[in-house]
C-alpha cells in the first residue's frame, strides 16, 4: 500500500537552497535533504603556489650556490692577495735592503774616506814602540807593554801614511833597541817629531788610572804643544782620566825620559794607561784604533800649528824641525 502510493506520488518542484534540498510533491508532501558541502578546490591557486615554491626552492638554491661560489673566490681572492702582499713585503724589504747595503756602502766608503783626514802631509815622524823582545815594560796578567804598544804603533804608522806623513819606525818587530840606538835613529832620519809609546803601572794600586804624556823638564813649547793635542784628542776618544803634561820624569821631575833628551825635534813620551787598572786595559782594547788615529791627526795638526807644512800638505818649513827648549840638555 505505501510503496504504491510513493510510486504514484510525482515531484511537482525540486528547490536548492545552499546545502538543503526541497523536493514538492504532487501529494503536499515536501522531502527536504541535506547535503555536506563539497569542498571546493582551487587549483589556479595550487598552481601558483607550486610555481612559488618552485622558484623559492630554485631561488634558495642559487643563493646558496652564489654564496658558496663567494667564498670560494673570497678564499682565493684572500690567497692571491696574501701572495701580492708577500711578494711585495718580500719587494720592499729587498728594496730597503739594497737601500741599506747601498748606504752601509756609502757609510763605509765615507769611514773609509775618512779614515785619513789630510793627505800629501809632507813631513816625517818617527814612531817608538816602547820596550821589545825580552824587554817587555810593563806586564800585568796577559798584558804585555811592549806587544801592546807595537800594535798600537803600526796603526798610528798606518793612519800617518794615508794621509802622506813619512815614516819612520824604531822596531817593527819584537826586538830589541837600546834607547840611545832608538834616539840616533830619530836624529838621523831628520823626523820631525818623534814619539815614544808606553804603558805605565801602579803595584800598590789597582784603581790609580789615567793617561799621562811626558815632555823635557825644559818644558819646550813645540814639544808641548805636540804633547797637549796629543792628550786632548785621546781625551775626545775617551779615557779613563786626563792626568795632564807632565814635565821631566815620572819618578824625578828633575830627570827626563832619554827620549826627551837624545832627540833634537819635538817629542814626547806617552803614557796611554794603567796596565794593572781593568778599566784602562778595557779602554785600551776597545778604542785601540780610535786612540792610533787621534794621535795620528794631533801630529797633523801640530806639523800645521808649528807651519811645518800648510792644511793642504805643501811642506812649508826648508828644514828639519827642531825642538825650542832641548839643545842645552844633557843626557840622563
């Protein structure tokens, strides 16, 4: 009965309201059905979003290679630089290197240069190294006055001949002279001054110190003069203590060194220090070239105060120089 009378009914009018369905029938009756709403998908907008995320993974990727690739350089950058920088650190230190070669060469062409102040200096000097073979003067542990004072004559030679200065040697060796041999052989070469090189000491004390230069008790102004630029320029080398011209002789001021008596020019003895004084003998070993020019220049310069030559050389007095004060005293 009721499967006939659904089969009979008829749907007069379908109405859709959102997600409701009305069905009219022909009989009154209204079947209303509801519906879950679709989901709707939008795919334009999947799309876009693929293709966004496409190019943001595409777009990650570049950076992260960009930035890799960066590095890479910056690395290499880094070392292409490090190698300029190196290569020109290396350039300029060889640079500054050859500056300074090329003025130590000046530096010691200049020394070398000036190593003799004067030249064509035409007069003579005769040079005395002090004691000699089994006379050794003074002798102070391993210092020995007569190879000391050898030493230093050889460099005062050497000075004296760069700069043209004649001269004349009473020993070159480790021999022995007697004083009145090393006076003749002053007299007869016609030296203009004649220096005596010694070393002195002091038994009872170790601390007496100093340099000393002894001239004829006559105290001649040539020979004095000779012996105070002598004693003022081994003072500007430096000394232990300036003790001054001295007149006559160490142990008697009424008696003189034979060298200041035998000899007819200029002379002097000098007393370069103290060999049983530590400081004089560390003096001594230090400045030993130093103090061989400062007596060779102090000669020069006294041969030019005394106008036995001219400051360019030229030999200006016609003969020998001899001393002021030493012709009327006799031997000792």
């Amino acid at each position: 009965m009721n499967n006939k009378a659904t089969d009979e009914r008829r749907v007069v009018h379908v109405e859709r309201q959102g997600n409701t369905q009305y069905t009219y029938y022909d009989d009154g009756i209204v079947k209303i059905t509801h519906f879950k709403p679709k989901k709707k998908v939008y795919w334009g907008r999947i799309f876009v979003a693929i293709v966004v995320f496409v190019l943001l993974i595409f777009g990650i990727y570049e950076l992260v290679k960009a930035a890799a690739s960066g590095s890479s350089d910056d690395d290499n950058q880094f070392i292409f630089d490090s190698s300029s920088v190196s290569e020109q650190t290396q350039s300029e230190a060889e640079s500054e290197q050859t500056q300074e070669e090329s003025s130590l060469a000046e530096e010691i062409e200049t020394d070398s240069e000036s190593e003799a102040s004067y030249s064509n200096m035409s007069f003579k000097v005769c040079i005395d190294a002090g004691h000699g073979d089994y006379d050794q003067g003074e002798v102070y542990g391993d210092v020995i006055e007569s190879e000391q004072m050898l030493e230093l004559a050889e460099l005062v030679r050497d000075y004296l001949e760069e700069c043209g200065v004649t001269v004349v040697m009473t020993r070159e060796s480790d021999e022995y002279i007697s004083l009145s041999d090393r006076c003749t052989i002053a007299n007869q070469s016609s030296a203009d001054f004649y220096l005596s090189l010694h070393r002195t000491s002091d038994e009872y004390d170790s601390q007496t110190s100093g340099v000393s230069i002894w001239v004829n008790n006559n105290k001649p102004d040539y020979d004095t003069i000779l012996a105070q630029n002598i004693l003022n320029a081994l003072s500007g080398v430096g000394i232990s203590q300036n003790m001054g011209v001295n007149y006559g002789h160490k142990d008697n001021s009424d008696s003189n060194y034979q060298a200041n008596t035998d000899t007819v020019m200029p002379s002097c003895l000098i007393d370069l220090g103290y060999v049983t004084n530590e400081t004089d003998n560390a003096l001594f070993e230090e400045n030993i070239d130093e103090y061989a020019k400062a007596i060779g220049e102090a000669v020069i310069e006294t041969a030019i105060e005394l106008e036995v030559v001219d400051a360019d050389g030229t030999r200006l007095l016609n003969e020998q120089l001899i001393s002021d004060g030493k012709t009327t005293v006799t031997e000792n």
